[in-house]
C-alpha cells in the first residue's frame, strides 16, 4: 500500500498527522524512496507512541521507527537503510479460517500482519522483498490490475 493509503488507516488521527509527514517524508526520500512510496507500516501496541515503517527502495530496504509524540521537540523519526542482501525476512504464514485470512510475517525483526484484503496486500508486499533479497530486483508492488477476458474468435457460418 502506498503511503497516502495508510493515513487513512491510521489506528490514532496523529500518529501520521502533518507534524509527523513533515518529519517522515524528507527521511524517506533520503532512504531513496518515491514521493508518495509503497510501505508496510507495523502499528505495534500503541501507535501513538511508537511505529514502524518498511520501505523498499532500489537500494535495500528502508526501516524507520517513528515516534509521533516526541515530546517539547515533537516527532522523530529513526531510519536505516538495509542493504537487500542483508534484509531478513522470515517465511510468511497464512491461516485461513471460514473464508477470512491471517497473513503473518516477521520483517527485520517486526512482525507484520493483515488480515482479509490487508492479507492479500501483505502477501505481495512480502513476495517482493523475497524477490529482491534473492537478487531477482524489486518488482511493482501496485495492485495487480483485473484481467481482460481473451478475445474471442468470430463464430464461422455455414457456407461462408
């Protein structure tokens, strides 16, 4: 999912508010990340304190720690970038139970889930950062668009 996304989805209004964009969105494109970039957010046990942020870039992976309420200085926001041959990123488990999801996976050290939808997104997100720490590149983490159906071929009349 894309940044913009995950505002929305954001467990409490602040914790990716304009202070903490201010302070996030310089870091990440310091890390080699796009403008609005596809990242994994693991909201932790309370998102007003603290969270964690997984870019991919061409580079490695980018990991950011965000602390929303910072104080008198307000936000900040920790980041190092992971080169992909170092990324660790363990087996992702799915667990399905009366047509719903659980997709979970342990990222450096962060354990991401989703569940549903959200298992689908995590799924592709976890299959390409496999892709790129086995050296096969990054490859788009957009949605995968709806198939056209074949074209079909014009039915041949009798004696034509």
């Amino acid at each position: 999912m894309r940044l913009s996304a995950w505002r929305s989805a954001a467990p409490r209004r602040e914790a990716l508010g304009p202070k903490v964009r201010a302070v996030l969105e310089p870091v990440l494109v310091t890390l080699g990340a796009e403008a609005d970039p596809h990242v994994w957010i693991g909201w932790g046990e309370d998102a007003a304190y603290r969270f964690t942020l997984l870019v991919p870039t061409a580079g490695g992976l980018g990991l950011c720690v965000v602390r929303p309420t910072g104080g008198a200085e307000g936000p900040r926001v920790s980041a190092k970038l992971v080169r992909w041959s170092r990324a660790q990123v363990g087996d992702l488990d799915v667990d399905t139970q009366q047509g719903h999801r659980l997709a979970t996976v342990q990222v450096e050290g962060t354990v991401l889930r989703g569940v549903d939808a959200e298992a689908d997104a995590l799924g592709r997100f976890v299959q390409a950062l496999a892709s790129a720490v086995d050296g096969r590149g990054l490859p788009s983490l957009d949605e995968p668009g709806r198939r056209r159906a074949p074209a079909r071929r014009p039915r041949q009349i009798a004696g034509s």
